[in-house]
C-alpha cells in the first residue's frame, strides 16, 4: 500500500503549489489596494 501514500503525499504537494501560487496573486492584490500610510499615524519604523 505505498502506492497510497505516494499518491497522497503527490497530491498534497500539488495543493500546497496551487495555494501558494493563489496566495501569491492575492498578496500582489491586496498591497495594491491598500491605502497608503504617513509616518505620522504612529508607525515606529
């Protein structure tokens, strides 16, 4: 039964690949729509 496991373990990588790839598309999206912040709303860096 390693076949088994060899698939699941096939299959997991190629769902962490499709969501990392997905994450990344939103990441991308969601920096461009955020508002912009002045350094005086009390950011320390």
């Amino acid at each position: 039964m390693w076949y088994f496991t060899w698939v699941l373990g096939i299959g997991f990588a190629v769902l962490l690949a499709i969501l990392n790839a997905m994450w990344g598309e939103n990441e991308e999206a969601r920096h461009a729509s955020l508002p912009t912040r002045r350094r005086s709303d009390g950011d320390a860096s």
